[in-house]
C-alpha cells in the first residue's frame, strides 16, 4: 500500500503543465473571483501534517488534523475572508435579511456542482442541516449553533434559494451554518445514522463527493493523502481559470514537526511552518534549499498565562493557599506586573513576536480596544500590591502569605511548543525577583488538554489560543458554563459579578447586529478582563514559513487559517 502510494506521488510530482480540463458550461456558474496573480495549470503541491485524521467527515472533524484536511473539500454557504476577516458568500451567491433581522435568505451561485459532476441545490443544504441538527455530536459546528441558543426553522423555496426563520436576531448566522454535504452520495444513508459511521478515516476516499478545490482519493495512514482536483470548482482567477491549478495536492504525514521539517529541508515539502526561533537558520539556508521564508506580525494568535480558580480542583484539597492567591485579583495584578514582556520578546522570539495587552488581538481591529489597563513590569507596582493583598518577603527573601505558606506553584507548559517552555522558565526567573517560586512543569498536549478539561490537576499554565474573527462565539473560552473556561469552567451558574457580566455581553452579542453598538460591548468585555485578570495576555511569535520558491501566490499569510487558505492560488512557476 505504502508503495503504491509513493509511486502516485513521485509520478505526479513530474507531472507537466496541462491544459485546463473541460467543464460543462450548460449553465454557466456564477464564479467567485480572485485578486490574486493569475497562474498556469499542472503539477503537483505537496505539504505536511504532523499525526492522523480521525474522519473524513466534516462535521465529525473533532482533531486539527482532520479539519486541516477537510477545508479544500467542502464549503459552507458563507465564508470568512482569510485577508479581511469580513464575511463573504461562499456557495451562496448572496443573501438578504429582513428588518427585524429573522428572516434571512440565501440565494446559491448558480450552476453549481459537486465534484462528480451532480448539481448542487437546495435539497443538499437541507440535507446537510437536518443531519447536522439530527447529531448531537456535530463537532464545532454543534458548539457554535449551541453557543449562540439559536431556535431556527429552514425551508427550501425554490432550487436555488433556502430561507432561514429565526426566533432572535443573530449576527452570526452566515458563519455557524455547517459544511454542506452531498444527499446524493448518502442516497442509503438514515437521516438519524451516527455521524462516525459516515466516511471514516478508514475507507475507499474516492466515495467522498465535495465541492472544494481538492477531493482526496486515497489515505494511508502514516504516509499521507493524495488529493485530485476538483473540475467543477466554484472560484477563479480574475481571468476567469476556473482554480485551483495544482492537479493535484499530496498531504504527507509525519509523527513529529522535527521530522516533518527533516523533510523540508530534503527538498521533500513545498512549504513548512517553521517557529520564529528557526527563522534565521532557515534564511541562511534559503538560497541552497531555493525556498523563502516569509512571516506576518499579524496574527490572530493568543498567548495567556492562566490561574486555576476552579474551588473543586484536586490540587486543592490538600492545600487551599494557592486557590487562595490565584482567587486574589491583586495578586493576580502583581504577577502580570513582573512579567516582562520585552525579555519575551527579546531572549525568546528575538524580536519577532507580537506584544498582547488585552484579549482581543491588535489585527481584529474593529474590536480592539487599546486603552485598557495595562501591566508593565517598568513600573514596579508588584511589590505594593502583594503587600496590599497580605504577602510579605521573609528575611530569606521568600515570599509568604499572611499566613506563612511559601508562595510557590507550577507553571504547566506543553512540551510540544519549545517556545512555551523557554517562556515559562524566563517567567519563572522573573518571578523569583519578588521570592515567588514557581517551576516549569512540561507535559504533552494531550495530558495538558486532559488537565484543562477534565481532571483540573493544574495551577497556573501558559495556554495558546486562537482568537475567532468574531470572538463572541467562543463561548467556551469566555461563558462561565464553558468547557474552555481555563480559570473555572462549567459553572451552573456565575461564580463572580463580573463573569456574570460577561456572560450577559455574550448574550448580548449574539444578538446585536448594530456594528457599533457590538463594538462598544466588546470594549466593556475587554475592560473587565483586563480589570479582573484571570488570564495575563502574553507576546505572541509571529507566524513564519518556509515556502518553495517553486510554489508561486504563496508571497503572504493570511490572517485567518495560515497559508493553506492560499492552496487553490498556488501554481507552480518551476521545478526544484
């Protein structure tokens, strides 16, 4: 199997350059337009994955893996532009909304079709939202539709158009709606039928129907996924090529990113992420290995030092002094004060990351409030705050609380991130200027998504997180009952005043299409956090690949879902 598979990628990649494969124009589709550099057809694209897809499913898609795998395939009726962040019609060609904002209808782009050719209408998107409403277990899909309390009912009004009738306003719609998916290729398939049973990971890939750029057609698992192009695609140049222009597109899968990068550097990849300490050593290289390493400062990245505040976490019930200080926003105040953020930026990024001063990052910037309160360890206000809150320094400079406990406690780190390692021991050091004793604790992801999630054996812990264009909808994160509430998740009901007013400007942003009016409330969100702090914003490095100079329209990043979201741009200008 494996050698049948290597075969198919070293034949493709000598692919030559074709000629644009005929489509049946009977009715013309109405094409979303690209600004970017027209290119030429042929060839094959090859990247990397580091460990397995789970399905082939997009609404079971529950791992990174699998999402990164299924964005080329499939497409909801809206989309987000990866540059702008605003959001744009996709499948839908269009739609309206009513006055009082219940009433939306979406008009699909005309002569659309599935990859093997079928038309694409209506009854698939009815299809696609009766299984997604039918399955509790939908994936983020389910969390956004769950998260914004949505009671909707949909019909189909013709071919072409399908309206949507809300109880409430939701701003959000466009971008909860699910991938859609073909009714004809489920024709023996029960509406109720377990979304795990449908295109698993483990099954003939040349069954799976799309519409995105790329279709897979085979899957071996530790090797890769071969991907062919998908002729009846919806997008095109500003020429009017139908894309995407790689004939086909090969996903290599690796168990490590040290590996993976081993084979960039093999001239085996077309592009690689690479961190930002490596970013230099790759540049040296870059004129022997033909490739260029780009980076944005922009980001949608998050970095956050986080308190466990959870009462019943197990690390407490031995020992309540530290749930005691981490539930002290003055003490929380003092700990954001000494960390240095321009150390972070200089010893562990050199220079290249981003500074954080509140939730919402600089690029969304509609929503970001700039002046909120801000933590500088130039100012040296830790000592009186840790004083103010009942901590004193011993005379063997330790400090201790008022009731004599030595303030010391873990930092959890996954071991999978250097970067996160080296910061939480830099942080540490820093800490020890005011006698906090605090140490490095590395795990792997997945004991550290366990800890977060499920059994709470943690204390404090430095957390990446990927802010959403619309950072209302991460409920999760941000509403008290959510999963994803590092500091006391799941609460019945608010635990403080001020997570219950967070909880009432989510519910209210859910609502609210008035652009200013949402505006002014995610000020107030970002005000409080930066006021209460159960988190502390930390820099965050900027996003770097290393691209084949081969591999042309791949010169910038994206803002919203890294340089893949450029895939059906990419052609191939020669060979390596």
């Amino acid at each position: 199997m494996m050698r049948r598979f290597l075969t198919i990628l070293l034949l493709s990649c000598f692919t030559g350059i074709l000629l644009l494969p005929a489509v049946d124009a009977t009715v013309p589709i109405t094409y979303k337009k690209s600004d970017l550099k027209a290119g030429r057809y042929g060839g094959t694209i090859i990247s990397a994955i580091v460990g397995e897809p789970s399905s082939f499913n997009p609404l079971a898609a529950n791992n990174a893996q699998t999402q990164e795998l299924l964005r080329v395939v499939f497409d909801s009726l809206a989309e987000i532009n990866p540059d702008s962040l605003a959001i744009e019609p996709a499948l839908a060609e269009k739609w309206t909304v009513s006055k009082d904002a219940l009433l939306w209808q979406f008009v699909l782009r005309q002569g659309l079709n599935w990859s093997d050719g079928a038309p694409l209408t209506s009854k698939d998107v009815l299809f696609s939202l009766d299984l997604f409403m039918n399955n509790v277990n939908s994936g983020i899909w389910r969390n956004y539709w769950t998260a914004v309390d949505l009671n909707v009912s949909y019909r189909a009004m013709d071919d072409r158009t399908v309206e949507f009738r809300l109880a409430h306003p939701c701003p959000y719609l466009p971008i909860i709606l699910p991938p859609i998916l073909p009714q004809h290729a489920f024709v023996n398939t029960a509406n109720n039928q377990s979304l795990s049973q449908i295109w698993p990971a483990q099954f003939d890939l040349s069954m799976i129907v799309g519409t995105g750029p790329f279709i897979p057609q085979e899957y071996v698992p530790g090797v890769g996924v071969t991907y062919t192009r998908n002729p009846f695609y919806w997008r095109a140049d500003r020429s009017q090529n139908v894309l995407p222009y790689g004939d086909r597109w090969t996903v290599r899968i690796f168990s490590s990113e040290s590996k993976l990068l081993e084979s960039f550097q093999r001239n085996e990849l077309d592009w690689a992420a690479i961190s930002t300490a490596q970013r230099d050593s790759f540049m040296r290289n870059r004129r022997a290995g033909r490739y260029e390493c780009i980076d944005s400062k922009d980001s949608l990245q998050n970095t956050f030092f986080v308190f466990n505040q959870n009462p019943g976490a197990p690390p407490y019930k031995a020992n309540e002094a530290p749930l005691t200080w981490f539930r002290n926003p003055a003490f929380r105040k003092a700990i954001a004060y000494v960390i240095d953020h321009s150390a972070i930026i200089r010893d562990i990024y050199s220079g290249y990351a981003a500074e954080r001063q509140t939730i919402i990052p600089p690029v969304l910037k509609d929503y970001y409030y700039a002046r909120v309160s801000k933590y500088s360890s130039i100012l040296r206000k830790e000592e009186d705050l840790l004083e103010e809150a009942g901590f004193m320094p011993g005379r063997d400079k330790v400090l201790y609380d008022n009731k004599g406990n030595r303030v010391e406690f873990p930092i959890m780190v996954t071991i999978e991130r250097p970067d996160l390692v080296e910061m939480a021991g830099l942080i540490a050091r820093q800490l020890q200027r005011v006698g906090i004793t605090a140490f490095v604790k590395p795990v792997s992801a997945a004991a550290m998504s366990a800890a977060l999630q499920e059994n709470y054996q943690w204390q404090t812990a430095i957390i990446p997180v990927t802010s959403h264009p619309e950072p209302g909808l991460q409920l999760d994160l941000w509403h008290s009952s959510g999963s994803l509430h590092y500091w006391n998740p799941r609460q019945t009901t608010p635990l403080t005043s001020w997570e219950s007013s967070i909880d009432q400007i989510l519910a209210e942003l859910s609502t609210t299409s008035d652009h200013r009016k949402r505006a002014d409330l995610y000020e107030t969100l970002q005000v409080i956090i930066a006021e209460e702090l159960p988190l502390i914003p930390l820099p965050v490095q900027n996003e770097v690949y290393a691209v084949r100079s081969r591999i042309k329209n791949a010169d910038e990043i994206p803002l919203y879902g890294g340089l893949a979201n450029r895939l059906p741009n990419f052609w191939i200008g020669f060979s390596p």
